[in-house]
C-alpha cells in the first residue's frame, strides 16, 4: 500500500482510489493548495519556459477552484 502525505496538512494519505482527494486528505485540503498555488502562480511575473499551456492551465484551474469553492459554501 502506498501512502503520500497530504500537500496542505501532511496527513498520511491512502494512495488508492478510495482516496478522491490525492494526494490531498480532504476536499478543503484540495481547496486549500489549489489556492496557495493560484496565488503563488499569479504573484510569479513570467515562467522561465514560456509555455503557453501554462496560462491556459493557470485559468482552468482557477475557474475549477472558483466552482468548487461555490460547491463548498453551499454544502456547508
Ligand atoms: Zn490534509
């Protein structure tokens, strides 16, 4: 059985897919570094690469962390 730690909390995590979330614990962990990472992404000027995907990934991302914010609140 392989386990990771959860990036956000570092929670011992089952690598399986009873696990929805890897390698994150939870949801709100999810949630968590998906915001961390849109913050950290816009606060970087240029990537040293260039690639376009990156700006294309940077946006899908951000509306999917959007969405399942809003499923969040209203779960709550
Ligand atoms: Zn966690």
């Amino acid at each position: 059985m392989t386990t990771v730690n959860c990036p956000s909390c570092a929670k011992p995590v089952e690598w399986s897919e009873t696990s929805e979330f890897r390698p994150f614990c939870s949801k709100k962990c999810q949630l968590i570094d998906l915001g961390d990472w849109a913050t950290e992404a816009h606060s970087i000027p240029a990537a040293p690469s260039g690639n376009m995907a990156d700006h294309i990934d940077e946006e899908a991302i951000a509306e999917q962390f959007e969405q399942q914010q809003k499923s969040f609140f209203n779960n709550d």
